[in-house]
C-alpha cells in the first residue's frame, strides 16, 4: 500500500515539478507584454498582465511567441526553466514611440512640433530600393525620383530649388550632420537597409539646426536592438534588369556590437540611358563605456553611377515615353560618384543634471557629370561636427527644467572644372574654381513643464554663412579672380507651448521663424555666372496641431494646421542653352492643413489573422505666389509651382499568424503646376501597389522571408518627378507603367 501512495504522490507532482515559467518583456522598455500568443507543447495560452506565461514540459520543447505589435519568433523552453524573453516592437501607439524632435527624446504625443516617425517596418513596406514610396506616405512631405537615384524631397514646399539632389532640408545620419555646409544633401549614398527609422520634423526649424526652411530629417540606424550575432544575405529581382542584393553580419561584443553590411543594387532603367548601379559598404560600431558613457562609430562608402534620361515634351511623351532627351544618350548623360563618409558620437554624462553628446565627420567625394551641355568634375573635402549639452532637473514639486546647448560647425572644399563635352568625353576646360564653403550656428533651448501638463518651449540660434570662390581660370574672359560673400548672421527664434489632455492626448501651438540661403550650385552655375546678390529665403511660420490616441491605443490621429509666409523666394528658370538658373521672386503665402489616422481594425494574437491596420493620410497645400513680379510678368496669386494642392495616401496591412502578410498603398497626387505661368500641368493620377510576403522562423536560429509585389497596378502615365520651368517645354521624366519584383531574405542567429 506504502509504494501505491508513494507512485501516487509522484504522478501528482511530477506535472508540478515539469512547469516552466516564461516572462514576455517589450526589447526596447523591459516592460512585461501581456496578451502574447504562445503556441507549442499542443496547446495554446496567453500572457498575463505581468508577461508570464506558464507551460507544462517534461521535455525540452518549442514554443511560438506572436503578439500584433511585436516581431514573431520561436523559443526552447527546458523543464522547470524560468526565462525572460525579449520582443522586438514592430509599431506602437503615439504614447510609446519615443522620437527625438529638437535635441529632447519624448514620446511623440508630447512633441510641441509636427514630427513624423516611419519605423522599419514602414520603410520595409514597399520595393525597398528607395525611400520615395515610404516617405510619401508621410503628410507635407514628397519625395521625387525623376531618375534612378535621382532624389529631390520637399516637405510643406515647392521643389523649385531642386532641380537636381535635395535643397532646402537638413539631414542628419546617426546624429551626425550629413548635409553639406552649402545645403545640399546627397541622399543617394545612402541605401535603405542603412536606415533603421526616420524622424522628420516639418517646417522651419533653425532655431535648433540651422538652415533650412523644409525642416529636419533624421536618419537613425540603431545598433542596439541586437542580442545575439546574425548573418543575414538577401536577394531580389525586378522589371526592366532590376537586381539587388545584400550581405550583413551584426556582431555583439561585451561592450557593444559590431556591424557590416554590403548592397549591390543595379538596374537597366525604364527609359533609354536610364541605367544605374550602387555599391554600397557600411561598417558601424555602437560600445558602451564607463559611467553610462556610449560611442557609435560609422564608415560609409559608396561608388554610384546612374544615366540621366533627360526631361521630354508632351509630344516626345505622346510618341515614346521610354526615350531619352535627344542627345542624352550620344553625350553620355550621367553621374558618376564615389564618396567616403566617416563619422562618430560619443553620448557622455557630466553628472547628476548633465549630459553631453559630441559628433564629427569627414568626408571625401569625386564626381563626375557628363551632360547635355556640359562635363563637370568636382572633388571635395569636407569635415564638421556638432555639440550639445543638457541639463535636466526638477524646479520644486510640479515643475521641470530641461534646458540644451550647444553649436554646429561645418566646411567644405571643392575643386570644380567645367569642360566642353564632346561625346561623353571633357573637352576643352570653360571655367575651373576652387569653392570653399564655411556654416556655424550656436544655439539655446530651454523647455519648462508646469503644472497641469503645460509644456512651454523657448529655442534660439544665431547663423553664420561664408561662400568664397576662386576663380582660377575663366576661357570667356581671360582673367582669374576671387568672389566672397559674407551672409548677415541671422537670428532664429521658436516659441512652441504644448498641453497634455490625459496620457494619451495633446493640443500644440507654435511659431517659428526660418532662412534657406541659396546652395552653391544656386550662386554658382553650370554656365559660368556667379550670382553672389541671390539673397536667402526667410520665413515665419504658424502652427496649431492635435495628437491623440483613442480607443484602447488602437487609434491614433495627427491634425496640423500651419500658414507659412515666405519672402524672397527663390525659383528657377531656365537659358537659351538649357542650364538653370535661380533668382528671387517675391513672396509666398502658404497655407497647408496635414491629417495622419491609423488604427488597427483587428488586433487579435490568438486568431489566425491578428491584424488588420488601415492608416490615411491627407495633405492640404494651399501655396500662392504673392508680389512676384518677373519683367513684364505678373503672376501674383498664381499656384506655386510644382505643389500639388492635394494628396491622399490609403495604406493596408494584414497579418497573419501563419506569417503570410500583404501591404497594399493607394496614392492620389491632385494635377501640379509645371510652370510660374500655371500654363502647364501634371495631370492629377491615382497609384496602386501591393506586396505579399511570408515570414518563417524554422528555429530559434533561422528566419526566412520570401516576398513580391507589384507598383502602379493601374498601370498610370506619369512623373516620378518633373523639371519646373524649362527651357522648350521640357517637363516631363516619365515614370515605369506596372512593373513587378520579388526577393527573398535569409536570417542566421547564432
């Protein structure tokens, strides 16, 4: 009877005994993450509201672990183990996405600005061979492509300074400045895997980083979300010869990680010389020091080369819209570029209030650029770096201090020569300069919570700018000759007072002034002429705005109103002999309403589909003209040209637990002016994408992705981007009908 009772008491406990205990916890905030789907062992169970979660295991077993808002993947679970496991977040509500607006990290609910955040799984969303279909997503911004890797971006503006590269926003990479000290950004170095989110603030904001009407994007490639080594290789394939692929390692270390990576990306293009191939290599390290100190060091290098088609008339379009401008194809229109950027940050503590972080660069580029006119090469040198420090303190019992400052220096040096081209081939040298470029701000910050959830924000820069030109030989003229400009320092305040209604919701107002002085490439032209009197753009903007999450975190909404004016606008027009030219033109008024919802109709881990997200976005841009007089030529409360008055973006996502997901975008762009005139426009166009994909983690070691997709599905006429006022009716780079394109990821942990 004795054994009986003894077998008996052991049958009981051994279940008892065989229990496992897992706790779920968010891989960014180690909070617990409750209503986890966890799969294995022949049943089915969810986390508490503490991320535990019990399973019974006699043996060692594999479980699944889905959450709507988290990364899938598999975990071993040994008998009687008690774990903690990390997710990684895909998306979560304005309350917990954390951005770094003006030099302070807050939860985007109580940003006092109009910040706009794409995560990785957004910028993933599309063909990822570009940032173009992901940022146009984004309400006040569009982003043109008008040849491979062509890029221009204009956030609440007019891309009329931007006949080629990206004007007029300031741009940083890892909280390293990486636009030139001339304002121009060379966007397409960069390839989307060195990208892991982006923050974008919309509208003047100079008070913290200098020049730049626009605004500021920051482009963030985080190290830290990594735990174990990964070896990751990815193939794809597409329309008109497009290949890509991409080989990475990511490797911690006691102290930090390591990280390598290289992307070749190559297409034939849609259009005759429209050809392009990038090789990108990026090597980044991220370590974390003594006394809460942290230093991220990055290498990149890139070697691009891409043709340019040229713009066509409406009737070059009507006949062929894949052809090259006549003579593009015979002169070798092209680019060809090969850049070095190095740059670190160091984050550092100055004690109990303090924080610091310092950052720096180098960077060395040649270029060359055959064209239909003429053959540049350039080559320059530059370096800069940027400081601040913080101080962070509570003041009594209900008010908060966070005050920052610091200072910006940046400067280049370009040796460029322009020749004659004679088939693809420098001819006799025009004109050769040496352009040295120097750019320094210093600025003040200070943001006072009070009572109630007041947030009062008060920022301040000074701005200094120095173009210098030495002339060293001029073939029109015979003479060498040295021209400087010393830009006015400008002053730039922002006033900004933020309340919060709850925890989830806030109303914002704000006031801001900008400048945009003119690019080198503005002053200086391919023709020759120097047009030091180009005076800088220079702006006050008014803003109101609302943030809200609602039901159960499961909705979120972004309101902006903004009226922006603008004097000494600077447009573009073109020569007789075809090269642009810039020159003030009075006022703009600019009126501009911006709406971003999101919610997830189902969100539901335990159900095969667990997510069904639908996100809108509409923008409202109601831009004039206003005094611009231009000769004989008064075209005062015209439309700004090339601002579509409205756009509206629909976006799709489904998910599923079986890891099957789909993506669909719908796009509207309303009809654009293609000239100051308003004679001539863009036809308004609806664009349709779609992507499928399957995800599968085979273990707790390999992760697979296969993947397709298909852009413009209604297989529209348009432009990707169009030239703005050119000479002989010149407008218009026509972008691919339906064209499709498919890939697959493969992920090693170990």
């Amino acid at each position: 009877m004795s054994l009986l009772l003894v077998g008996l008491l052991w049958l009981g406990v051994t279940p008892l005994m065989a229990q496992s205990q897992l706790w779920i916890l968010d891989g960014n905030s180690g909070q617990p993450v409750s209503d986890v789907f966890v799969k294995g062992n022949g049943v089915i169970q969810t986390t508490d509201s503490t991320g535990k979660v019990v399973i019974n295991a006699s043996q060692k077993v594999r479980v699944y672990l889905s959450h709507v808002s988290y990364s899938p993947q598999y975990y071993f679970v040994a008998p009687q183990a008690v774990d903690t496991v990390y997710l990684s977040p895909k998306e979560v509500a304005l309350t917990e996405v954390v951005v770094q607006g003006f030099e302070m990290e807050r939860p985007l609910v109580e940003q006092s600005a109009a910040v706009a955040h794409l995560s990785g799984h957004e910028l993933s969303r599309f063909k990822e061979t570009s940032m173009v279909d992901a940022f146009n997503t984004v309400p006040g911004v569009r982003m043109e492509e008008r040849a491979p890797n062509s890029y221009r971006i204009s956030i609440r503006g007019s891309s009329l300074r931007s006949p080629f590269g990206v004007r007029n926003v300031k741009i940083y990479w890892n909280d390293i400045p990486y636009t030139a000290p001339d304002g121009t950004t060379a966007l397409n170095l960069l390839d989307l895997s060195n990208i892991s989110d982006v923050d974008i603030i919309k509208g003047p904001a100079g008070s913290m980083y200098g020049a730049g009407n626009g605004g500021v994007v920051r482009l963030n490639n985080d190290l830290s979300s990594f735990k174990n080594g990964i070896a990751t290789a990815e193939y794809m394939v597409g329309a008109f010869g497009l290949s890509k692929y991409r080989l990475a390692l990511q490797q911690p270390l006691k102290s930090g990680n390591i990280a390598a990576s290289y992307v070749r990306q190559k297409s034939d293009g849609f259009r005759e010389q429209s050809a392009s191939e990038r090789e990108v290599f990026q090597w980044s390290g991220s370590w974390d020091l003594q006394d809460d100190n942290h230093l991220n060091f990055n290498l990149l290098y890139t070697d691009l080369y891409y043709e340019l088609p040229g713009a066509l008339t409406a009737e070059q379009v009507a006949e062929d819209r894949t052809q090259a401008r006549p003579g593009s194809e015979e002169l070798n229109a092209s680019i060809r570029q090969k850049a070095l950027f190095a740059g670190v940050s160091y984050d550092y503590s100055l004690g109990q209030h303090w924080e610091a972080t310092t950052s720096g660069y180098v960077n060395t580029s040649d270029f060359d650029d055959p064209f239909n006119t003429d053959y540049k090469k350039e080559t320059q040198f530059g370096y800069g770096g940027r400081t601040s420090f913080s101080f962070n303190h509570k003041l009594g019992r209900h008010m908060h201090l966070e005050w920052v400052s610091g200072g910006e220096y940046q400067y280049s040096k370009t040796s460029a020569d322009n020749f004659g081209n004679v088939g693809g081939e420098p001819d006799t040298l025009r004109f050769s300069d040496d352009l040295f470029v120097k750019q320094y701000f210093l600025f003040t910050q200070a943001e006072l919570q009070f009572p109630k959830d007041f947030f009062l924000t008060i920022g301040l820069s000074q701005n200094h700018l120095n173009y210098d030109i030495n002339r060293k030989a001029d073939m029109a003229t015979g003479n060498a000759y040295d021209r400087e400009r010393n830009f006015d320092p400008v002053w730039v305040p922002r006033v900004a007072l933020l309340k919060k209604i709850g925890a989830s919701q806030a109303l914002r107002a704000a006031v801001s002034y900008g400048f945009s002085p003119p690019t080198i490439d503005e002053v200086r032209t391919n023709e020759g002429s120097i047009n030091l009197n180009l005076d800088a753009e220079r702006g006050t903007n008014y803003e109101i705005g609302y943030r809200g999450t609602w039901w159960h975190e499961r909705l979120n909404t972004d309101l902006t109103f903004f009226y922006f004016l603008l004097d000494e606008t600077i447009t573009t027009y073109t020569s007789p002999q075809g090269v642009t030219l810039f020159r003030n033109a009075g006022k703009t008024d600019q009126k501009g309403v911006e709406i971003a919802i999101n919610y997830d109709v189902i969100r539901k881990p335990s159900d095969i589909i667990n997510l069904v997200r639908l996100a809108h976005s509409y923008t409202g841009h109601f831009f004039k003209f206003k005094d611009y007089l231009q000769e004989e030529d008064d075209f005062s409360g015209n439309d700004l040209t090339g601002v579509a008055p409205i756009t509206w973006v629909n976006t799709l996502a489904v998910e599923s637990s079986l890891g099957i997901y789909l993506n669909v975008t719908h796009q509207f762009t309303d009809e654009i002016p293609l000239n100051d005139a308003n004679t001539v426009y863009q036809d308004s166009y609806h664009l349709l994408s779609g992507r499928v994909g399957w995800r599968k983690a085979f273990s707790n070691q390999w992760n697979l992705e296969i993947f397709a997709g298909v852009d413009n599905v209604l297989d529209q006429e348009y432009s990707r981007g169009n030239d703005l006022n050119p000479y002989g009716q010149r407008y218009y780079q026509p972008a691919p009908g339906v064209n499709g394109y498919g890939g697959i990821k493969l992920a090693f942990t170990y």
